[in-house]
C-alpha cells in the first residue's frame, strides 16, 4: 500500500539580535504547498531578516505514527514539527512531520525540532487519516487492591 503524501516547502527566518553572543537565530516560521521548483529561495531580507523557502519536502503519514498524528491533532495548537540544522551559518530543514511522537525522539535524540502552525487543509488531510487507522488500545482495568490476592477457593 502506497504512503499518503503531500509535498511541502518550509520558510526559514533569520532574525538579526543584538546579542554579544549570537549576532542573528534562525527558526522555521511556516509550511507552504510545494512550488515544484526544487531550488531553495530568498523571499525577502533586509538587514534585521530574511525568509528563505526550501522546497522539496514530502510530509508522508505512516499507520505506525497515528496514534502521534492524534496527540497532534488533539493538541490545542497542532503543528507541523520541523527538524533543521545549522549549515554554513544557515538555518537548514532537514524532515518535517505531523507525529508528536516522531518529533519527541528526534528532540530526545539530540536534533533541533520546532513547530510552525498545521495548516487547516492538511489538518483535515491528518484528520481522514487518523480517523481511519488510529485505534486506542484498550485500557487494561485496574483491579481494586482489595481483590489483590484474594482467594476465592
């Protein structure tokens, strides 16, 4: 069975700080349909920012991560998680997902991971597909202590 796609571009932003440390922060600010033209591109600089869009992104949902795409989505503020790195002295997006799950080990492990706002038509998109493959593992009843250990003979 073939992997539901959609492909993406993420905007990259470059804000200039007046920081003795750090001279400017980049971070990803939002998730756009494709272009189709493969080639990263400056939307707009000036001297205190610049947007950078980088095509060529495929947001694939797998059956695995559903229960990630739920907690997501269930989620006040649903996101797309963006995993980037620095190159070059430019903030580079390297994976994007819709799984909270898939997005917590990439933080655990180490990767820079933000989240830009899930956009309402691929909310709905995330939506039809956890409405058909998440099912919540059913809850193992507590027993009361009290019948702990009781012997019934």
């Amino acid at each position: 069975m073939p992997v539901p796609e959609v492909s993406v571009a993420v905007i990259m932003e470059r804000r200039a700080l007046a920081n003795r440390w750090q001279s400017e922060s980049w971070t990803p600010v939002g998730v756009i349909p494709d272009p189709g033209d493969g080639v990263p591109r400056v939307l707009f600089e000036d001297d205190a920012c610049t947007r950078v869009l980088h095509p060529g992104f495929a947001l694939e949902l797998h059956r695995d991560e559903a229960e990630g795409y739920y907690l997501n989505l269930s989620s006040p503020n649903p996101y797309v998680f963006v995993m980037w790195r620095m190159e070059d002295g430019h903030g580079v997006p390297k994976i994007v997902t819709v799984s909270y799950n898939e997005a917590s080990r990439m933080m655990d492990g180490g990767e820079q991971v933000e989240g830009v706002p899930l956009p309402p038509d691929l909310a709905d998109w995330v939506g039809g597909f956890v409405a058909l493959h998440y099912k919540p593992e059913p809850k193992k009843r507590a027993r009361p202590p009290s019948f702990k250990g009781a012997d019934r003979s």
